[in-house]
C-alpha cells in the first residue's frame, strides 16, 4: 500500500497540482487527467503482455512495435518530471489516437481501432480547455472520411473483411462520429456548470471573509465601547456620587439649623430636593450594577438555591416583617452554576413580589423548581397585584416603569437588570400574570458540566 501511495504522489507532483488554485475548473481537469495517467500505467502494463503474445502469433510485428512504442510513452508522460502539463496532455491524446489509427489500419472495424479513436476524444474534451471541445470530433470525422478514400484505393490490409468497402464503413464509423459531436456539445456544459459553482464559492468564501473581517472589526469596537462604559460606570459610582453625598448633606444641615424657621413650602422643598438626590444616587447605583453584568468574572460552583433564599429573606427581612410577608420555598435544588448572578436574580424577583403587593392582602410568595428538558425552571409566584399581559415585554426594559414612583419606588431597573442576566447567561425568563391576581415569574438554569 506504501508503494502504491508513494507512485501516485509522485505522478500527482509531476503534474504540479498544488500549482493550480483548487477554486479552478482547470484544476480539477488535471487531475482528472493525473488519475488517467495513474490507472491507465499499469492497466496497459497488464494488458501488454498478453497483447504483444496475441500480435506476435498472428505475425503483426508492427502492433508489437506499436504497443511498446505506446507503454513507454505512458511511461514517460507519468515520471519524466521536465515535461510541461500541456506537451503531457498532447502527448497522451497523439498516444491514443496513434494506437487507435493503427489499430483501423492494420484490422479494421474488427479490432478496437474505433473504441480507442471515441475514447481519445473523450480524453481531449476532459482535459483540454473546452474551446477546444469540438477539436477531437472533426478529428475523428477526418480520420473517418481519409479511411473512407484509403478503402476505395483497395490498399489495407484488412480487404477481405466485410466492411471493406465506403458504405459499410461509414455505416459502421456513423455512431463514433455521432457520439463524438454529441459528447463535444454536453460535456463542456459540465464543466462550465462545475466552473460557476466553483467562481459563486469563491466569490461567497470572499463574503464569508470580508464579513468575518467586518465582525472582528465590530467586535473589536464594541470591546472598546465596553472598556469606556465600563469606566464610565467606575466614574459614575464614585465621582458622581460625592456631589450627591454633599447635597444631602447639606439639605440636612439646613433643615436642622432652620427647621424652626421654615415654613411648611420650605420644608416640602428641601424634602423634594433631598428625596431627589437619594433617588438618583440609588439610579446610579443601578447602573453600575447594569453595566457590570457581562463581565466574565464569576467561576461556577455548586449553589445551593434554598441558602441562597436563606440569605435573601435575611436581607429583606425588615420589610417582610414590616408587611407580614410569607415566602414558602423548599426542594430547591443544587446547581452546579455561577453563584453571583443567581443571588441576583433572585433578590430581584423577591424584592419586586415584595415591593408590588395587593394592598389588602398580605404578601405570599413561593419558590419552586422543576427539571425539564435539561435544565432547572426556576419560578417565583406572588399574591401581589399582577401585571397585564400587554405589559409583558414593557415590564423587563431598562427605567420602564408602570406605575408613578408614589405609588411604589424604585429605578425601575430590577426587571431590566434581571433580563440582561438571564441574557448573559443565555437562559430564559418570562412572566404569567393577570391584572389584580398576582404574578409568576419563571426563569431556565441549565447546569453547568454535571449535577449532584
């Protein structure tokens, strides 16, 4: 097998494949004619043989010559490594005709003469570029026609047989001269088919690039928009809010100092100053909680999601004691995922079922989990006062807020805050909910690598 492979790459690097652009109908033409050449070697030297036995028991010495003369220029097509791709193609084609003219000549139509005649046009359309289809079949007709004269001078060798005469020959040569016009006109269509499939790949592998190009590009300019966003945030967190600090301090002073001799305007104006600086210190807060959802600094680990409602409930347990909230929770599973995210997440949903209450009834809120279609569906249902369905989508963008901060405070960044996680982590979330009747929220968390 070694052998068999080293004889073919050889024969493939003496017709300089590697030459020739693969996106190239001429590419696969040499080839194909390197594969000709490859399998034709050393089926002639199989069949030389018995052919030259054949020849020289019948006393046709000069098809012995022939035969030899052919296998040798085979030979020499295959391994002499000088010749150019084009003197090897011309040479193969004479090599056949040559065979084919003598093989008519010395016995006729009873002999494979017309065979190997039909098959060096096939080999000429094949490997020869095809504005030069047509050549082998006008060829083969002016092969066929000078026979045709040869015959009527009464001077072949195969006199005797029963096509020696014009007639008989032309019906018999009609078919090769019909299929050699024929094959002329639809094989090139192949190969020109095969040469726009082969440009429309290119010219698409050139789109493919230039839009990889355009992406890399993008890609890179979104990086360095994320680097200024993410250096604005550290700005924002923490240049922004001294001015805040100072306001409220300030307002403070003021109203301590001159409470006694301000008015009821006054001290509505220094609470409306001071309730606004808080709001936009809890704004910028939220933000920077926002922007620093994508950065990939967290590693996954095992969560137990029942502590992390432990913790949540801790947090949050002054208001669930302010408004005699519930929160039912058990069955929780563990998972082996990014713990801060959804510690997050949850607080947020907890926060919201706990700021958007009915108020005449007290809070109940419960968290359950449920494996499906390999991942967790985690939900969290409240008793509070529901959204409408046509809100559904409102309700998780950034600062949309569905009722005025009177009623109920807030950024109205929780939602929002809490679909860029589920989008970082390429998870799901989404609502069901009817207006006055409380809400369930409903988020995937497909383990990461194996579960306990």
């Amino acid at each position: 097998m070694g052998i068999w492979k080293r004889y073919k790459q050889h024969i493939k690097n003496n017709f300089c494949l590697d030459q020739i652009p693969i996106n190239d109908v001429a590419y696969w033409k040499t080839r194909l004619f390197a594969n000709a050449i490859i399998y034709t070697l050393p089926l002639s030297l199989i069949a030389y043989i018995p052919g030259v036995y054949y020849s020289w028991h019948l006393g046709l010495y000069s098809l012995v010559l022939i035969d030899t003369l052919a296998v040798l220029l085979i030979f020499l097509i295959g391994f002499l490594p000088t010749l150019s791709l084009q003197l090897r193609k011309a040479l193969f084609v004479f090599c056949v005709y040559f065979i084919a003219v003598t093989f008519v000549w010395l016995i006729g139509t009873s002999g494979p003469g017309l065979l190997y005649m039909l098959a060096a046009s096939y080999f000429c359309i094949l490997i020869f570029p095809n504005q030069y289809a047509f050549y082998p079949a006008f060829i083969n007709l002016a092969i066929c026609l000078l026979t045709a004269i040869i015959i009527s001078m009464n001077i072949l060798p195969w006199k005797e047989s029963p096509t020696h005469n014009v007639s008989e020959w032309f019906a018999v040569c009609t078919n090769l001269i019909f299929l050699g016009f024929i094959s002329s006109a639809l094989i090139p269509r192949v190969f020109n088919s095969l040469d726009r499939a082969l440009r429309m790949e290119q010219e698409m592998r050139m789109e493919r690039d230039r839009q990889n190009l355009m992406l890399e590009k993008t890609l890179e300019d979104l990086k360095v928009k994320n680097q200024e966003l993410e250096q604005f945030a550290f700005i924002a967190s923490h240049d922004l809010q001294e001015p805040l600090r100072m306001i409220t301090s300030f307002l403070g002073q003021i109203e301590k100092k001159y409470g006694d001799i301000l008015d009821d305007k006054g001290r509505q104006y220094i609470y409306f100053a001071s309730d606004g600086a808080k709001r936009m210190r809890q704004i910028i807060l939220d933000l920077l909680e926002y922007s620093r959802i994508d950065q990939n600094r967290f590693k996954p680990e095992f969560v137990d999601i029942g502590l992390l409602m432990e913790e949540i409930c801790i947090l949050h347990s002054k208001t669930i004691e302010e408004k005699s909230a519930s929160i039912h929770y058990q069955d929780l599973p563990v998972i082996h995922h990014y713990r801060a995210p959804l510690f997050q997440v949850l607080q947020n949903l907890i926060s919201n079922a706990l700021k958007y209450s009915h108020p005449e009834r007290k809070p109940d809120i419960a968290v359950s989990a449920i494996w499906k279609d390999k991942a967790w569906v985690i939900s969290v249902q409240d008793n509070g006062i529901g959204i409408e369905p046509a809100y559904f989508d409102k309700i998780f963008v950034l600062f949309e807020r569905l009722h005025s901060k009177h009623e109920y405070g807030g950024t109205g960044m929780g939602l929002a805050i809490v679909k860029k996680v589920m989008d970082s982590l390429q998870e799901r979330i989404w609502v069901e909910s009817e207006n006055g009747q409380g809400a369930v929220f409903h988020f995937t968390i497909e383990p990461i690598g194996s579960e306990v």
